[in-house]
C-alpha cells in the first residue's frame, strides 16, 4: 500500500508511482484514512470461539437486510381482498389478502423467491438466537463489568430490537398462523388498563384485524426497527473499539493489555472469512430446510386455527407464560372487576400478568445486573479479563437460574407439542412446569452452585497436586502411590490466577451507623461470597512439595501428557 | 443468612483466610512460549496448503456455476417438484460458493498467515486532562450562552421544549377510531339465522345430530361489503348437540337452548383464538393456543388453563321454518376482558 | 360451491344468495325431511354375511360391548354406529381395543377386510347408521381449494392445518391424517370416533367431504418446495431446529476459525 509509505517532510509532496497508487492517494488526501489504518491496522484482538457469536449476529443481520431488500421488491403489505389465481392448486380461487397473495407469488413464481424467503427467515431466528447466546457469554464471563456496562444496556436494547424486528416479520404474510398470532397480540394489548382499548384500536386502525395492521407493522419492519437496530450496532461497535475486547484469563494476559491477533491480516481474514461462511450455512439451511410454509397455514380468517399455533422462537416464553399462568387460583379469579364511582373496570391479571411481570423480571434484572454487582462488590476497577464461570460460582448460579425461568416458559409454548410427542397427559405437562417454573430455578441456582465451588476445588487440587497420570509406583516400604505430574507454570497460571472476593462486612458512615442499606449490601455480599473457593498460593504449593516428594521427583513429565 | 462460613467449603483445606492471598500469590510467567506450526517449518506442508485454499476457492466458482444452471435450467410448473429441485439447486449453490470463500480465506489465515500473538497496551478510556479540558470547555460554553445569568431565556426554553413534542403525539390520534361500545356489539340479532362457515347457508335445527359441531356465522355476514372480516372475528359461534340431560343450563338460560342444541362464542375469553376443538364425548372445548377448557355441561366454565370467564352463550331458537335462529345479540361482550367491560 | 365463494363479496351476492337461499330452502325442505333417512345404510349385505359377522363380534368384541352391542360399562351400545364406524374403528386397528385409555390408539389391524365388512354388516343390523362411504366420494377427484377451506375451518383446530395431527385434553389428542386411506377419513367424518364430533351430511355435504379428501390427498402428495418438513409442526420444531443443528454447524465452524493449525 502506498498510502502507508508517506514521506514525513511535509514539503516535498507524495508522488505515487502507479495508477492505484494515484487513485489511493487522491481518495487519503480527501479523507485521510491513513490515520485510520494506522490506528486500526495492527489493532489487537483476542481468539476464542465463545467471541464469535457477536459477529454471527451482525453477518446474519447484514444477510437480513440482502435477502429483506428482495423480498421488498415483490411483497405487497396490503389488506385488499383479492382471489388467488396462481399455480398452488390447494389455494386456486381462495379469497385472501393481497399481502398473502404476492407471498405465495414471490414464493412460487419469482425463481429464488422461496429460497430468499427461507434465508430471510432462518437468518431471522439465527440473529435473535446469535444475540442472546452472546449476551449469556458476556454474562457468564463477567464482560459486562467496568467499563462495558453501558455496552451491555445496548446490547439488551438489541435483544429487545431483534425481538420486535422479528415478531412484524412474522406477521407479514397474513397467513393463519400469524393472524392468530396478531390477534393474541390485540387481546394481551386489550387487558392494559384504561388505554388498553384505546391502544388495540389505534393499532389495528379500528376493531381487530381491520385493514391498516400488515401495512403499518410493515413500515416498522422495514424501516424504523432495522434503522434502531444499525444505529444500537453502531454504537456498540464503536464502544467495542473504545474498550478494545476482553479476554479469557491465562498467562501473559492481565488488565492492562490485549493479546490477541494483529486485526490485519489475521484477524481480517478469519472475520471476513467467516461471513461467507454464515452465508454458506444459512444457504444450506435454505435449500435443505423448509421454514414457515405459509401456503400449509392458509390466508387469515378469523374463524380457523391450527393446532399447534405457535409463535417463532423468541416471542415463545411470553406465550409460554400465557400458557402456565392459571386463570384460577384456588377459586380466586385473576379478573379481577374493580368498583370505580364512574362504573366498574376490568382488570384482568391472567393476562396482564404472565404478558408483563415474567418479561419485566427478566429484562429489569438484565439491564441492572452490572450496577447490582459493583454496588455489591464495591469494584470500581476496570476489568477485561474475564471470569472463568466457575470462578463466579454465584453470578453464575444467579444465571442459571435466569436461563432455567426463561426455558421453563419456553418449553411451556409448546406444551401441545409435548403431549403429542411424548405420550403426556397436556394437563399433566402444564402442571409439572407449573411446579417447574417456582421450583426450577431454585435448584438451578443451588445445583450450579455447587457445581462450580466443586469445579474450582479440582481447579486447585490440580494446581497443587498436578494430574493424575494413571501410573502406580511401589515405594520401597511398600507402600502404593499414583504418580502426579506437575503442572508447567503456564498452565498452573491459568488455574490459579483469579480473584475471589470475600464476604464485607455493612460500612458504618461518618456518624458511625451502619446504615440499612450497607446492611443489605452486606447480606448480599455474604450471598455472593460466603461459600468461596480460594485460588492455590505459591506457599501451599510449597508445602505440598514437601509431602510429595515423589511428584516433585516427576516434574520432567508434567509438561507433556 | 447468618455465619455461614462454617459451611462445607471450610471444612476443606479449600477456603482461605481473608487477606491472605494478597501477599501469597502466583506470580503471571508471562506469555507461554511459540510454537510453530507444520507450515511453518515444511516447505511441502505449506504448498499444500496454498493447493487447498485453491481448491476451495474453486468449489465457490463450481457453486456460483451452478446457481445458474440451476436458474435458468429448470422450469417450474402448477407442481412442486421443479420448484423443490429449483430451490435445492440454486440454494446449494450459493452455499458452495460462499463456503468455498468463506472456508478458503479462513484455512489460507489459520494455515499460512503469522501466527504470532502479540499483546497491545491498553489505554486509558478517559485521561484526567482531558476531563479537565473538557470541564473547561463546556464551563465557557455555557458562561458564553449566559444561560445561567438569564433565567427568563432558561425557564420559557425549558417550557417551549417541553411543549413542542406534544403535537408528535397527537398527530397520531387519527391511527384509529375509538372503541365507542362496538366490542359490545356483534352482527347478531333477533331472528339472524344461523349460517354454515364459510359458505353462509342456513342451518336448520333437524340438520343438528347428537355429536355433532357446527362452525357458524350469521347469514348477513357474507353479504357485508366492509368490515367483514372484523365483523366475523367477533360473530363466529360453535353450535353443538347434546343430549339435553347433559346440559345444565342455570336460572333464565333454559330457553338459550333447543333440544339440546346449543350455541357458543367461539373467541376464548382469555386472548381472543378460536377456541373449536369440540370433545363430544366429554363435552369439553379446549383452545388450542393456550389450552383454556370450557366445560359445555357447566355452561362453558373453565375447568383448566387461563382463561377466567365462561364463554358467552348466544340465545337461540328455531324459526317457523325449522332454521336455527338467534334470540338476539350476545349478552355480553365476546372474546378478551378488557378495560371498560366491567 | 367454489364459484360461490369467488363472488360473495360482490355487491349482488346478497340478492343472489337470497334467491339461492329461497329456492336452496323450498327444494332441500321438500326432500330432506330427516337427517336419519338421508344417511340410511344403502349397502346390500348377504344373510350369510351377517351372520358371520355375528359370530366374529361374539368372538371379539362382546366382552366390552355386549353379547347384543348393548353395551357394557367397558365398552358403549353399537345400535345405529352404523357400517361406516365399524369399517373405521376395525380397519384402522384402533378396535379392538388393545387397552383402556384416554382414546383407541391406531395399531396393525386385527381382521381381514372380508372379516371387518361381515362385522360391519352385523352392525348394520342392530340399527340406522351410517352406511360405508360410496365409491364416487372417495375418488379424490373434488376441489382441493374448497376442501382446504372447508379442511381450515373445520378440522385444522385438532388435526392441524397441515394435517400434522394436535393435543387434546387429558391425553386424547387428534392424529396425523398422512397415510389415512379416504374411506377412513370419510368415514371418521360421519362416524365421529372417539371425541371427534359428528359431521353429517348436512353439515358437510358428501361433495365437501370429497373436496376435503382431495385437499388431503393434495396435500399429503405434493412434497415440500422448501426442503424437509422438520414433522410439518411449525415454529416449534423450526426453533428447535436451529439451536441445535443450526447452531451446532455454526459453533463448529468458530472452534476450526479459533483453534491453531498443527
């Protein structure tokens, strides 16, 4: 590149020798991107596999926004009522909107159009699930702590955005699947208290389905949600080049430097490389995989349902936590018919509650978590080497037990499913999750817990005592002994080199009163810390030496094994 | 929670004394040692990979090649068949000649690029002489404005601010009607017959064996010009025979019926799907969507699931020429509670 | 039928469907007087016939039945079930019953088709029923457009829009039709297995119960334009498919991108 090669006297100019040179030059003088490559050429970024789901979420959004950009030009979002005179013999004549009508058309008479579909709609499902396996990577490696706090509420902020972004997908080819599914939405939209209606009839531009919903969620599904969601990617980007990119513990590697790769070449190529490699896959998927055959479901009418009506995956918990939720507990009703001196009101908690509490718990605790933590910790330090989850046995037990409520409501969408498939009563499956949904995430904490404090305990057993090789030797008294192979320092490093903070006692403050809230930031932090598990010390490993001189003896062979 | 560190974990050598690993730590070795690849050493090692990399940039190009044979080979019919093998064709062909890119810079990085890591410094986000330049930097902004010494620009700023959104909002009054009481209303009346869906044809009362569900709207229905759709998402009722001694109609409701024919809502209580599937043998109707179950027998009573309400029941009766007719409208609003119903 | 679904909209559909609905009326109330008599078994079976399908029932099916399918408290009376129910609930193996459930289950069937049209005959004996579906129903030759209509508003709640089957209360649930012969399907309409209701003639006349046939057999046949099905369950086994295989393939493909060549 000639453009890296500038001369430093400012007098005498660059005089590029070839024709790409000139055209490199012209175009830096205008916008001075050899600033840019300086800064950004050899920038250092780390390797793991678990730091790739971020970017399986951009490249399928980028692979959105193509195959979205083609469906545009044949997909007509109207609600006219049109007969259908296409070549699909079982729909010859039906009345339908004109929206499911130039569906079927691009699926069955544009050459590709199925195909671009069914990228469309795989690279939908593939960005929502790519963006939340991420942020449970972030979470579980404690990358959301200073300084990427704020990374994380954007990062949430485009969880939400996937979500919407895919649920006015969804309901665009106003087939009987996503009609049904509309008009859950209109009867969930209809429990909010006194604007409930109000909102149902604005939504819909008067009683449900009316005329005017395929076209407005139209507009936000191609323009206002996708426009959000580049804007949040691109803050999150350059908030990732302000931070630079955590990295998983291990020698050589602490909180003041990135080891990595050298973005190019290396880096450059294995990203790139890797977006034609989403593609390719979700291009397999395409051409292998049917996904959403509308042409199955029929056009909208509200009489018809299938069984079996679901919502794509993301919007499934909400709807499992319709299921679960009992209309009656106990002979108390949960519409509740409120006395008002005008008249009275309805307000039904059926409904109102399994829509908004389950998503207000979980989506309140995920944009908090990182201030709840650091109140907790009073770490104000910055941290970009991440936690190993079993060196934060509670933070990763809290997830857990996050991810087990989620799944719970989730399995629950599909309560049907289950009964037909495993032979269950469909009352007995919602009652078992019932109990699951209160029960699940208890054990879930506790169970990972456990599971991690014993994790680290190997962790350290390992570092002091080395591996267990398998080979018994007899001592000269007779004894039987297995041979420990030491671990070589790098490796002990990876171990050993955590932090684990212990329980704080409440502060008192300037009047020497431990207030109530030091007191509760002291509960928490014994919850967080009591049970914890020390990394080994140099000194223990010491002391063992001098017990086990056999192993120390065997040091030669801890490398390889 | 109390002391609970005499828990398991102390019992164990495994739990340190606070404060203690400050000083007893291991100290960070550094960077592990190079190791080099095969490539790297073996001259035949790296040819062979270039060969590779090659060979998988010329799967994308066989790829690419046969997304066009596949377009423009194959002509599609009224049947599936062309089409699926259009789609599998075309599909896998972008697939090879993306993967064969994909996979070839990736394997040209990994097998023939440096390999070396190298650590970069991090830097301050935020220096303090920055924050410091900046402080001063919007302190001469604002004493510039003179924001704070003219309170009377400040406050009316304040207000117009406040102000000027508001008709953002209200332009949007005009999304949609209001409610009035149409939720209340549906297209029933007394003396609309019963009608088959979809193609509208009356029902007559001897037509309506023991077991049997129809799925009916109102006659006038399929006459409407506009506003039929929603118009049938609030009309539509599931008519089903019993034997009469299995229904147990409640004070005043004795006549709803005739001769054990009965006629329901069929948009659930709980958010508005139609709830259709009819069990004849244990009466129960379940929705599918979130396994509500109306008991038929109990007037539809919830006996499972989140819906709270019963279904509403729509009177009928048989007209002097044997067709089922309505009494009249619901009395009471069909489909999910909301707000104003009361 | 069909072309009266086209046009309904039209602004004269409600002066035609009045006079349709007059003349539909005067001429449908002057021969249809009940619905029994209109379903009334038009088979001919031989003496011989039912008499061995007497003795096959006494052998087989009186233990839960009844020695005169009066009906126990195993099993329900089987006066006026009709040929039709017998053809379904014997030919598809459902009966007899292997044990008691929350509904028969389908298995191998148990009889030859000459042994279940003699227990058919018998049955057909004991009362009107519905007789075995003619052969001009069953031809598949209706309209699949006006049988998916009738198919969504009528069946697609339990069996599903694409006849994948669904989940009832408490254990029942309504099968998949792929692989069901049409007779069966016709059949089951008029017959009312288990919980199914009953849809008569009059509810859908022999002619939709054809186009239903030929929606399903359309249906069934025509393959999948997409790829594989994934059990034709919708988002539910979409979903499931992508965090595993999808997922799976893509965190494969990052440990290669991460890992060092040797």
């Amino acid at each position: 590149m000639s453009t890296t090669q500038q001369t430093p006297a400012q007098e005498t100019p660059f005089v590029p020798a070839t024709a790409t040179g000139r055209i490199t030059n012209f175009v830096d003088e205008r916008v001075g991107g050899s600033g840019i490559l300086r800064e950004f050429g050899r920038k250092v970024f780390p390797d793991h596999w678990s730091f790739m789901f971020g970017e399986v979420a951009l490249y399928s959004f980028v692979i959105l926004l193509l195959s979205g950009t083609f469906l545009t030009f044949f997909f007509d979002p109207s609600m006219a009522e049109t007969h259908y005179s296409g070549p699909y013999v079982p729909l010859k004549g039906v009345e339908m909107s004109v929206a499911y009508d130039s569906t079927l058309r691009l699926s069955f008479e544009v050459r590709g159009g199925l195909f671009m579909r069914q990228v469309h709609h795989w690279s939908a499902l593939l960005f929502v699930a790519a963006v939340s396996v991420h942020m449970l990577r972030v979470f579980f490696t404690g990358a959301f702590r200073k300084p990427r706090e704020l990374n994380w509420v954007v990062g949430g902020v485009l969880l939400i955005l996937s979500m919407a972004a895919g649920f006015t997908g969804y309901s665009l080819p106003d087939d009987l699947l996503s009609g049904n599914g509309l008009r859950i939405i209109d009867g969930v939209v209809k429990s909010i208290p006194v604007i409930g209606t109000y909102i149902s009839f604005f939504l819909f531009g008067g009683e449900f389905p009316g005329t005017a919903i395929i076209g407005r969620l139209y507009m936000l599904h191609i323009m206002l949600v996708p426009a959000m969601i580049l804007l949040m990617i691109a803050i999150h980007l350059f908030m990732v080049v302000v931070h630079k990119h955590t990295q998983y513990p291990g020698p050589g590697r602490n909180d003041r430097n990135v080891v990595g790769y050298p973005l190019g070449p290396v880096y450059a190529a294995k990203a790139g490389g890797f977006f034609f490699i989403m593609f390719g896959i979700i291009a397999f998927i395409s051409a292998t995989f049917q996904i959403n055959p509308v042409w199955n479901y029929g056009p909208y009418d509200p009489s018809p349902v299938s069984a079996g009506t679901q919502p794509d995956w993301y919007i499934g918990w909400v709807d499992g936590a319709l299921r679960l939720m009992p209309g009656w507990v106990f002979n108390i009703p949960m519409e509740w018919h409120i006395p008002f001196p005008w008249g009275t009101n309805t307000l039904s908690m059926n409904v109102l509650a399994p829509a908004l509490i389950p998503a207000g718990i979980v989506f309140t605790l995920l944009f908090i978590y990182p201030w709840i933590e650091r109140w907790v910790t009073r770490d104000n330090r910055e941290h970009h080497v991440l936690d190993r989850p079993r060196n934060a046995p509670t933070r990763t037990a809290i997830g857990v037990a996050g991810f087990i409520f989620y799944c719970v409501m989730w399995a629950a969408a599909s309560s049907d499913l289950i009964a037909t498939h495993f032979e269950v009563s469909l009352n007995d499956a919602l009652y078992w999750m019932r109990a699951l949904f209160i029960v699940g995430p208890i054990l879930g904490f506790i169970i990972t817990k456990r599971v991690a404090l014993a994790l680290q305990r190997k962790d350290r057993e390992i570092a002091l005592h080395g591996r267990e090789t398998g080979r018994i030797v007899r001592l000269p008294h007779g004894e039987f002994q297995e041979i420990h192979a030491q671990l070589d320092d790098y490796k002990r490093y990876k171990l050993v080199g955590f932090e684990s903070p212990v329980p704080e006692e409440g502060i008192p403050n300037e009047n020497g009163i431990v207030t109530k809230k030091e007191n509760l930031r002291s509960k928490l932090s014994s919850f967080f810390f009591e049970d914890r598990v020390a990394p080994a010390a140099p000194s223990e490993l010491e002391a063992g030496h001098h017990h086990e001189a056999i192993t120390a003896a065997d040091d030669d062979k801890a490398i390889t094994h | 929670m109390g002391n609970h560190s005499d828990g398991s974990p102390t019992s164990s050598d495994a739990v340190a004394k606070a404060g203690h690993e400050e000083v007893d730590k291991f100290q960070d070795p550094g960077l592990p040692p190079h190791r080099l690849r095969l490539a790297d050493t073996d001259p035949k090692a790296a040819k062979r990979a270039e060969r590779q990399v090659a060979w998988l940039f010329i799967i994308s190009i066989v790829g690419t090649l046969l997304f066009f044979v596949a377009y423009f080979g194959i002509r599609l019919d009224d049947t599936f068949g062309p089409l699926r093998l259009q789609n599998t064709l075309l599909g896998l062909g972008v697939a090879f000649a993306m993967l064969g890119i994909g996979t070839g810079i990736v394997h040209w990085a990994r097998a023939l690029m440096p390999d070396h890591e190298v650590a970069e410094e991090r830097h301050a986000i935020r220096s303090e002489e920055d924050r410091l330049a900046a402080v001063q930097i919007v302190d001469d902004i604002l004493d510039e404005t003179g924001i704070k010494r003219r309170p009377l620009i400040r406050n009316t700023l304040i207000g117009a601010v406040a102000l000027a959104p508001l008709p953002a909002i209200a332009i949007f009054r005009d999304l949609g009607p209001l409610p009035g009481d149409s939720l209340r209303h549906t297209l029933w009346k007394e003396g609309e017959r019963l009608a088959r869906d979809p193609d509208g044809t009356p029902i007559k009362a001897s037509d309506v064996t023991i077991g049997s569900a129809f799925h009916v709207i109102p006659e006038s229905l399929n006459s409407l010009t506009e506003g039929k759709i929603a118009a049938k998402a609030k009309a539509v009722v599931l008519l089903m025979r019993l034997n009469p001694e299995d229904l147990n109609p409640s004070q005043g409701r004795e006549d709803w019926g005739y001769n054990g024919i009965v006629a329901y809502s069929k948009i659930c209580t709980h958010v508005g799907c139609p709830v259709a599937l009819y069990e004849q043998q244990t009466h129960h109707l379940l929705c599918p969507c979130h396994q509500s179950t109306f008991d038929l027998t109990q007037e539809c009573k919830v006996i499972f699931g989140p819906a709270v309400r019963p279904l509403p029941q729509l009177p009928i009766a048989v007209d002097a020429d044997g067709y089922l007719v309505a009494q009249s409208d619901f009395h009471e609003p069909v489909g999910p509670s909301f707000w104003e119903r009361g | 039928m069909k072309a009266l679904s086209q046009k309904r909209r039209h602004p004269l559909a409600a002066l035609a469907l009045l006079v349709m609905g007059l003349m539909l009326t005067g001429g449908l109330y002057a021969v249809v007087t009940t619905v029994n008599q209109a379903k009334a078994d038009t088979t001919t079976y031989t003496a011989q016939e039912v008499q061995e399908g007497e003795k096959l029932f006494i052998a087989n099916c009186a233990t839960c039945h009844g020695l005169g399918a009066n009906g126990t408290d195993a099993g329900p009376s089987l006066a006026g079930v009709g040929a039709a129910a017998v053809d379904f609930q014997v030919g598809t193996g459902r009966m007899p019953m292997q044990m008691q459930g929350p509904q028969a289950r389908q298995k191998p069937k148990q009889f030859t088709t000459s042994q279940t049209r003699e227990m058919a005959a018998y049955v057909a004996t004991l009362g009107d029923g519905p007789a075995l579906p003619e052969e001009q129903y069953i031809d598949g030759g209706g309209d699949a457009a006006v049988g998916g209509e009738l198919f969504r508003v009528n069946c697609a709640m339990c069996h599903n829009a694409a006849a994948a089957g669904g989940a009832l209360t408490r254990g029942k649930f309504a099968p998949p039709l792929a692989g069901v012969s049409s007779s069966h399907i016709y059949s089951a309409m008029v017959t009312g297995p288990q919980n199914m209701p009953v849809f008569n003639d009059t509810n859908i006349t022999p002619e939709g119960k054809r186009d239903i046939i030929t929606f399903l057999n359309t249906i069934e046949n025509q393959g999948a334009p997409g790829g594989a099905q994934l059990g034709s369950l919708g988002p539910v086994s979409e979903g499931l498919f992508l965090w595993t295989v999808v997922l799976g393939v893509i965190i494969g493909f990052t440990i290669w991108l991460t890992s060092r060549t040797s």
